[in-house]
C-alpha cells in the first residue's frame, strides 16, 4: 500500500459502490447535452451534427503522478484537460466526459471523492458534463484514472494532422515548456513557494489547461492541421509531419521571448529543452496557410496564434522536425521506453 | 512480476509506442461507422440519429480475470462484450470502441497483440470498429485494460431502467448462470475436459456473449425496462426495481428447467446460486407489458423472450427482488467489498 494513502479516514473497502457512487456524482452537474445521465447501463449524449468525436486518456498513480506532488483533485483536473485538449485539437466542443476509477481497497474515500471534485470542476470550465464510468478493483497500491471524451464537431471538419502543406505557418496559442518547466522544479524540490514565478509553472504542470474555444476558431479559420502538445512540442510537430509527408522547421527566433520568460525561473539550458521537449502542455499547435489572419502579427483578433515555425519540403537526411534547419536534440515521452 | 507474464520473448519496454501500435492496429478493422479512424488526436464516428449512446468497463488482473484460466485474446473478446451489452440493453447499436491498456513494462509483447487480436475478432462479431485507445504505463505485475463503447439508438428511444410498471412481466433473453458455473467450476479446477457440458460453462465464462439484435428488437416490441446481467439477475432486477418504484417477483417455475440444465454439470444448489446471483452472464433482461408479442410462449417471432418473473407493488417489508414473493439469499458482486 502507498505511503501517501495512510492515514486515518473511511476506505473504498468500508464503503459499497452504491455509497461511494451516492458521494460522487453530487459534483458532477449535467448540461444539455446529457439526454440521459449517469446511472443507466449508458448514458446518452446529443451529438446535433451527425457524429461524434471521442477520445481517451489514462494517468496512473506513480507513472502520470505523484501523491506527494499532486492532490487528487488536481489530478482529476489534469485528466480533464489531457482528454478535452485531443477534442480541441480536433476543432471540437466537448459534450460529455466518462470517467473510471480503478484503485486499491485502501484508498481513501477522501482520495475518490476529491478527484471527483477536481472532475467536475474542471468539466465546469470546459462546459462539458461527465455521463458516465466505472469503478473497479485493483491490486495494493494501485490507482489509475481515465476519462474518455466525446465532443461536436457543429458542423466543422475535423482538424486532422495530415493536412500540412509546404508553405504553411506553425503557430502555437497558449505557453510551451511550463508544464515541463514546473516538473523540473518539482523534481529539483524548488518552486514551492507561493506567489513566485517558479510557483506559477509548478502550478502549471499540476492543474495545465487548454483552450477549446482557440481550437474551434483555428478550425474555422482555416488551420490545416493542428494537435495539442501533449508529448513535448519536437514530438507533437513531428507527428503532424509525418502525417503530411512534410518536415516542419521551427525558428529560434520566434520562440525566444517564450524561453526567456522561463529563464527567469529556470536555468537557461532547461528552458530550451522544456519549451522544445516538455509535455503535458496541452496547448494547440497549428498549421495555417500563409498569410492566415490568425496568425498575422498585426492582426487584432479574438484568438492569437504566435508563428514558431515553417512547413518545408520533407528531407530524408534530416529528422521530420529541425531548428533552424537542423536536427533537435531530445524527442519527448515515451510511456514504456527505459 | 506476475509469473504468468515470466517467459522469453520480447516486452512492452523493448519497444516504443509507435512500434507496437503498428502490430495492435491490423487487428482493428474500419467499418464505415468510422469517419476518422484511429491514430489523430481523437476518431470520429458517425452518429446519424443525432445523439450517442456511451459506456465503459474496465478489467484489471487478478480482480477480473486470471492468466492461468484466460488467455489474452479472451481477455479482449469479453471485455468487448462486457461493454457492448451496455448499449445492447439500451436498444443500441455499437458504433466504436476506445480501448485502453495499461500495463507493467515487462508484459510480453505478444500478450498485448494477443489482447488485441481478441478485442478485433469480438468488436468484429458485433459489428463495430475500434476508433481509438490509449496505451500506459502501470507498477510491476498490473495490466488494467478498459473500454469505452458508443453507440447509435437509430431513431429509437432508448430503453432505460425506470420504466417497468406494475403487470409487466420480466422475462430473459439468452441463458442465466452459465458464466457463474463456469467460473465456479474453474474455483473446483474442473471443467477443462474438452467437449463435456462442464467445459461449454467454462468458455461461457471465459468468453460470454450478448446479442444486439435481442436488444434493438425488444426496444422495438415495447420493452418498458432493459438491463443485461452483469452482477447476478437478483442484483440486476433490483436495480431495474429500483429505478422504477417497484417490487420484481421472479418466479421459480420459469426459472427450473435453467436450473435443471445447469444441474448436468454442477450440483443442483450450486446451480439455483448461479443462476440468481452468478454475474458476468450478459443475457438481456428486460420487462414488457403484459401480453407482449415478444415473450408469449406461443408466438414465434424472431425474438424469444422467456418469461422469468413479475412486476408488483414495491412493499417495504420485501427486498425489491423476490423470488416467489420472499428474499433470495445473496446480491451478488460488488467492487470493493470484502
């Protein structure tokens, strides 16, 4: 049994799933696109323009996060977020979420219904509901969380990742590297302090959040291929390169000012690596064709995407993504590699 | 490390995610409910009546399965099923399935190629494609794979479990306690002579069955209420009585010529247990009004419905389930309980 679930207090043993489910789902408010919710043997979610985007997601307790670092609901918050992030990056809305929590008899109860809370709190900032899940066993010490996300694409194509074309703009809305930043932190034991900017990308790797609204305006506006930055900013482009058959070749230039806000509370070095390699960013990349409004510099509009990069012809003696035109060190996450 | 993952060959560590995608995914063919299949930030699936219909399970080793009783491809097979006969007992068509493995670094390889095989030969029988998944990391010795089924109503309403009314009568689709004896057998290492009675229980619990049709046809002839029994029939028309404000009388008359078939292999109380309370079954159940085409033993339509029990009066001396009107011994499985 993990350390971190000692204590005093009720367990999931103590409880029956009917008991534990009766202190659960009074966080989760259901919006109108819940045409039948939790408690049936499915739920039912409108889906108004003729299909359905779902995606999902899991965190594992000791793999995706700490108990001494992350609250549970933090974590419940967390999970939203990675899954709402690949609804966005589809152009999407997100209209219901279903969670699962699979945890040792030990647990705390508090521990579940707190990231319940964290669920549906930070459903109630994307404006989506949770429909449904599932509680299961597991063996001594293990928790494990997933959510999977169904969102509405309101007539819109989706935004796929192979859709780049040389010639094309990348752009980023939203931070690179704070969640990596305040990973680093933790991990250096710094960044504890409140109020201090260290503090804000410790934040931001426990609680990331993303822009789905950025999403839908990119998808309206033109955006030819987009992901959210889930594995580190190399990977992610890398990705969309290679489903376009292209290479993309991100500038120093315009990531410069982004490293140097980090610098002021990480190491110079840490910051480059974190803006190009950190994950769990979740937010969007794009690729918009050129001259895009979204994109433009002078342009005053509701959504900013700041221009990072170049769709360029692929080139077999260089890796799908380069700086300046050369290879990048480092490539993200990988969940099993050693 | 579990022994039954001991063994050569090569692990989920010794390759990366890309490279074990690519041997999971020829098992997963696209059916033309998929208008973005997997491998973008999230599938969309065709939802042509306007709305989804959305549920999901999870199985974890060593709480709901065994490696030295199941092998991986009937691992995947039931957890398929398992979440298909949520959408079966709504009336539902199964659309697309997500499906996640979480598991330890030294599963080998061919364990989740294996698990996957099971999941696309069963997703197959059912009709339905596998949209997306997830891929993670767990502790030593865990494999946790989960599932979120969606599905179409196709116009339908969907049957819920609220709706049985006084004078319906409850009757059954498919068998009852056959996967209880079998595991029961399994617990008595019986059961494994090829050809017998008692090994046809076994691989209904190892691999037990739904049937859609059943389900979409009821929803069809007026089902008031439909669950499938996951959790034993008193425990699952418990929750139908619940729902609905009513008292379910099953009847031992109808249920005797199951018992007495289950009675071959197994003794006659093991049988009369399994058949109340045994879980896993994935039979549909549902109530109708009286005189229902679908289950008057003299009709002979597509559909055969076996009258099991009646809806009364809910009386706050009884259980909400009886059986020829006093409590039955036994609920049936919970999660976390000891």
């Amino acid at each position: 049994m993990s350390q971190a679930h000692a204590g005093d207090g009720p367990r999931l043993r103590d409880l029956s799933e009917e008991e534990l489910l009766a202190r659960i789902f009074p966080h989760f408010a259901q919006g109108e696109d819940v045409l039948v919710p939790p408690g049936d043997d499915a739920a039912v979610v409108r889906a108004a323009s003729g299909s359905v985007v779902a995606t999902t997601d899991t965190m594992v307790l000791g793999h995706d996060w700490r108990d001494e670092w992350s609250a549970p609901a933090e974590v419940g918050a967390k999970l939203v977020t990675q899954n709402v992030a690949d609804l966005a990056a589809m152009g999407a809305r997100p209209t219901g979420l279903l969670v699962t929590l699979a945890a040792h008899r030990d647990l705390p109860e508090s521990w579940a219904v707190e990231f319940a809370r964290g669920v549906g709190s930070q459903a109630e900032r994307y404006a989506v509901s949770v429909v449904g899940g599932d509680l299961s066993g597991a063996p001594d010490g293990v928790v494990m969380v997933s959510i999977t996300a169904l969102g509405d694409l309101e007539g819109r194509d989706p935004v796929l990742r192979s859709g780049a074309r040389v010639g094309d703009v990348l752009a980023v809305h939203g931070s690179l590297g704070r969640s990596g930043a305040g990973w680093w932190l933790l991990e250096q034991g710094e960044g504890l302090e409140p109020g201090t900017g260290a503090s804000r990308l410790v934040r931001d790797h426990l609680v990331p959040t993303t822009d789905v609204g950025a999403g839908r305006d990119a998808a309206a506006a033109g955006a030819t291929a987009m992901m959210d930055v889930s594995d580190g900013l190399v990977r992610d482009a890398g990705r969309i390169a290679r489903a376009s058959g292209v290479r993309i070749d991100l500038g120093r230039a315009g990531l410069l000012d982004v490293v140097a806000g980090l610098a002021a509370s990480i190491p110079l070095d840490v910051a480059w690596q974190q803006v190009l390699t950190g994950g769990e960013e979740h937010s969007l990349i794009a690729t918009f064709p050129p001259g895009a409004a979204a994109v433009s510099p002078d342009e005053a509009g509701p959504v900013r995407w700041r221009p990072i990069g170049r769709v360029v012809e692929a080139d077999d003696a260089l890796p799908r993504v380069t700086l300046d035109g050369v290879a990048v060190q480092g490539q993200g996450f990988d969940h099993f590699a050693g």
